[in-house]
C-alpha cells in the first residue's frame, strides 16, 4: 500500500466519523439486517467506502495508544494532547503500523 492509499482511506474514514449518523453510535440501517442491495454505481461505492472505514477504524482502534492519539490528532481533528515524542513522529509511525494491519485485512 503506497501513502496516496492510505491518505485516502484515512480521509475517508474520517468522512465515515463526521457522517450525522455516527454521531450516537447508531447505524442508519436496522441492527438485523446487515444485507444492502446496489441500485446503481454510487450506492455501491458508498457501500465500498463505509467497509473500507470501518476496516480502517478497527485498525485504528488497535493502534497502541500514542499512535492512535495522533491519528485522532492528525486526521480527525486537532486536539491538544503531548505525547514524549513530537506528534508528527508519532504519526508517522502509526502510518506504518496502519499499512502493515490494513494489508493483513486484506485491504491493498
């Protein structure tokens, strides 16, 4: 996975984060039934995207958490937090750590 992919996965996972939706936590389809049917190209990209975001939030979410603080920091929104190395450090290396659990997801 080269950085351009990763750029976009992380942008769209936080587009994913920012949806109205999310907000509580709730889906906006009923918890049972989890099969969506495509209609047209745009359905199926946007059901593309939410899988891709919900791979990228569990990879995340299993980031130790300085790496995870400065994804947050970094990708979502600024948030004032001091970690023991500069936060761009930090984010680099959880940019690595992402690509190494995304390709075990089987996510290229």
């Amino acid at each position: 996975m080269d950085d351009r992919r990763l750029s976009y996965l992380l942008e769209t996972w936080r587009d994913w984060l920012n949806e109205p939706a999310m907000h509580l936590g709730y889906p906006s389809t009923a918890a049972g039934i989890r099969w969506r049917s495509a209609d047209d190209w745009e359905d199926l990209v946007d059901h593309l995207d939410e899988t891709m975001a919900r791979a990228v939030d569990t990879a995340v979410d299993d980031l130790p958490l300085p790496e995870r603080t400065s994804v947050y920091s970094v990708v979502v929104r600024p948030a004032v937090w001091r970690l023991r190395e500069p936060m761009h450090v930090v984010y680099e290396r959880a940019r690595g750590l992402l690509k190494v659990q995304l390709r075990a997801r089987g996510i290229e």
